[in-house]
C-alpha cells in the first residue's frame, strides 16, 4: 500500500509540477535572451499595420481606425484596392500602395475574415507532404493564393517598379492569413525576379504580422534575410503548429484546442519535431513586442526583441487570456508605435557617464545572423536545409538560393522566360511549377509523377 500510495503522490506531483509550469508560462520567456532591435530595422512595421488596417477600411477618405502614430496614409498613392468581389475567393481582399515618401511599392494583404467562406477554403486547401516546394513545404492553399495574386498584378507592380526608376523597394505584408498568402509571394518573387523587370533579392521585403505557420522550417531560415515576422507578446497563432482549418474550426472552443495542443506537444521531443520536414513555422526573422511580466498587471512599455531561431521557434503555447487579443491587427498597430517611440527615445539618449554594468551590444550584423542560422539549421539536420555558401545569391541576376545554375535546368529556364514574354500574366504558374519537386540537392526534377502532375496542374490553374 505505501508503494502505490508513493507511485501515486509522484505521479500527482509530476502533474501538478507541470500545470504549474505551463499556466505560469508567458509569451516573454520565449525571447529572453534575444538581442534588442533598433529602431532602424523596426521602424516601417507600424507604417505597414497601418496600411494592413486600410485594407479593412470601408472609406480611405474618414477612416474608422483612428492613427496610433503620425503617419496617415494617402488616398492619392493608392493604386488599387481589390475587394472579394474581385478577387472570387481565391485570395483575401488586399491593397497596392505606391509610397513616394519612403520609396516602397507596397502589396498589403487583410486577414482572415470569420464571415468569408472564401477564406476557410483556403485554409481546408492544405496538402500538407504531398508536394516539395523550393525544397520544402508550405500551405498549399496559401501558395494557390499567392499565385493568383502574381497572375492578377504581377504587370501592374512590375509597371510601378520600372516607373520608380527601379529603385522602389517591393514589400509585401499581411495580416494573419494574409501574412502567409504575402511570405509565399516573397518566395516566389524572389526566385523569379527576373521576372519583374530583374529586381534583386535586397530590394523585396516581407513583413508577416501575426504570422500564420506557412513553411517548413528549412524555408523559414532560409529566407529570414527578406522575410520578417512581427508578433505581439502571447499571440496563439505563430505558436501552435496545428494546421490552420483546425484552428479556425475550432474558434468558438480555442482555449480547449489550445490546452489539448499544448498537452500533446509536451510529449514530443525537440529533435522529433526538428527532423519533421513537414511541420510549418511562422516565417523568417521574428521581431517579438514583449509588453507583460510574471504576476504583474496591466501592460509595460513595450519592448522589441529579433533574432532567427531555428530549434524552439516559438514552439510553446501560452495559455494566456490575451493569446487571442495579442492577435489582432488594431492592438499590434498601436503596441508597435508605442515600441517604436521607445526604441528612437533610447536611440536619442546621450550618455554621459558609463554604466556600472557593461551591456554586450550586438556586434553581428544581420546578415551574420542569417548566415549562422543556416550553418545552426545544418549542424541540427533539419531536412532540406542549405549552407550559407549555397544561400548566397549570384551577382548581377536574380536569386533562386541555389547556386549557379546547372546545365540540366538552363534549357528549361530559357524556355520559360520565351514564353514569359508572350504571355506574361499566365507565366506564374509556371514559375511556380519550377519551384516543385526538387531533389534534396536541389536539382530540378523534369518529369513529375502523373497522379501528382494531374492533381498540382489542376489545382494552380484555377481561376
């Protein structure tokens, strides 16, 4: 009896040990040794949640979202705005805004819209591990998106960007599930910027706010030099890595899936889920917004911390009254300005007497960071992951991640672009075809399987 009485207390004891450690666990446990961000590299993420909002304005000309900062948005450099009757679901409702003031050519993409069942298509539209793409995977809903999107007004911001003078910065950013349909775009630009007038790979730029798990985690670092995530505090989605259809059928219970998520994941080690090729991470570097501590109340001035994790990429859920709050896109706006005016405050300090406790600055440059990523990505073996020599792109052309390019796949390439030429606006498809189906050393795979071939080809060229 005093066996099982003992058996027992361990087992009650152990179970209590870990309740306590998750209830008690916060959003900001996940970034404490992170570096700080500047306010330079963050300092066009309020700009773009703005532009984010203006899409769910119904009156650019009295908007409903009052500012939280200075900036306001002019209706004059709007280029277009596409609505769902528009775009007949095959992509969320998004915006074209020509910046002159910051020399940008903006594509801002909203969120998911509970009322739409456009978008829940999208979400179910998930064929997770059936496919390879650029050497990973990714949410093939939100590539099909991504895709009409490019067919839709690839001519149109090639247009703005070749009347800038091709100096324009081309950024994509989005809400939610918006943020996945814009770091799909960002890849396939990226690879195919030849196809924009030849635009290099430092002048496009993606800022995924809120971001929904999109990618594979090879991808994610893979492209963490023009991909950037910004997430606020104890956000639900960049955190659970169940898929998204999940998630948003389960909106009225979240806190019981998220509880369920969370109990399953304890059991799973670290190097299980790291060698998982098909497990989806929010994309590129994460800039974190921290604005709450343990068993203190009301909110702080916010903080911003970035680095590119690679193992414990926000892998643990917060069960936290504020993982649903945390996610919408008028709170992240606001929390960013404020973290913003803190950072430039700090910037703007002169000191005049040294610190007693000498702070480590961060003498690594971002694009170090990238490259120490990608070696940290190898030495785990993550699947499909690259070196740094193989990320660096050619000069003088565009950039596909790949090297030089062999002599198997220049034929294919020169055909493609031939055929660019005559019709331009059907050409992503293909573009995107030539994404799919690389070996693990990433040489390109002419022939695909029949049944696979029939099920991709149908799939993309939807309209």
């Amino acid at each position: 009896m005093s066996v099982a009485c003992g058996v027992e207390c361990v087992v009650v004891l152990g179970c209590l040990r870990w309740a306590w450690k998750r209830c008690t666990y916060i959003g900001s446990y996940d970034t404490e040794s992170w570096a700080a961000a500047t306010s330079d590299e963050f300092d066009s993420v309020p700009r773009l949640c703005r532009l984010i909002l203006a899409v769910y304005e119904p009156d650019l000309l009295s908007p409903k979202y009052a500012p939280a900062g200075g900036y306001r948005l002019n209706p004059d450099w709007v280029v277009k705005r596409v609505a769902y009757d528009h775009t007949l679901g095959h992509a969320p409702p998004y915006l074209i805004y020509a910046d002159h003031e910051n020399r940008e050519i903006v594509t801002a993409i909203r969120g998911l819209n509970l009322l739409s069942e456009s978008d829940y298509k999208l979400l179910l539209d998930n064929r997770l591990g059936k496919q390879m793409f650029d050497g990973g995977y990714v949410h093939y809903g939100l590539l099909k998106s991504a895709t009409w999107l490019l067919n839709a007004e690839s001519e149109t911001l090639r247009r703005l960007w070749e009347e800038s003078g091709r100096c324009y910065k081309m950024v994509f950013t989005g809400h939610s599930l918006g943020s996945g349909v814009a770091a799909l775009l960002t890849v396939i630009v990226v690879n195919h910027g030849d196809r924009f007038g030849g635009i290099p790979r430092s002048l496009v730029k993606c800022y995924a706010v809120a971001p929904a798990r999109c990618m594979s985690l090879n991808l994610a670092v893979k492209y963490a030099d023009v991909i950037n995530s910004v997430i606020l505090q104890d956000d639900f989605l960049p955190r659970t890595p169940t898929p998204l259809e999940d998630i948003f059928k389960s909106i009225f219970c979240l806190p019981c899936l998220l509880f369920l998520v969370c109990l399953r994941d304890t059991f799973i080690p670290e190097g299980r889920k790291l060698r998982d090729p098909r497990r989806l991470y929010a994309p590129g570097r994460i800039y974190h917004i921290v604005e709450r501590k343990f068993c203190r109340c009301g909110r702080f001035p916010p903080e911003v911390r970035t680095a590119i994790p690679v193992d414990g990429r926000f892998e643990h859920i917060v069960l936290s009254c504020n993982a649903t709050s945390d996610h919408a896109i008028i709170w992240i706006e606001r929390e960013a300005e404020k973290a913003l005016g803190n950072l430039r405050e700090k910037d703007a300090e002169t000191v005049t007497t040294p610190p007693k406790v000498q702070k480590f600055e961060r003498i690594l440059t971002l694009e170090k960071e990238h490259k120490d990523a990608l070696e940290r990505a190898v030495s785990l073996n993550i699947p499909h992951a690259v070196t740094s020599a193989e990320e660096e792109p050619p000069e003088g052309g565009s950039s596909t991640g790949k090297g030089p390019p062999r002599e198997d796949d220049t034929g294919l390439e020169e055909q493609t672009d031939k055929s660019f030429c005559k019709n331009a606006r059907n050409n992503w498809n293909e573009a995107v075809e030539k994404l799919f189906h690389k070996s693990e050393s990433g040489k390109l795979l002419l022939k695909r399987d029949d049944s696979a071939s029939a099920s991709g080809s149908g799939s993309t060229t939807e309209r």
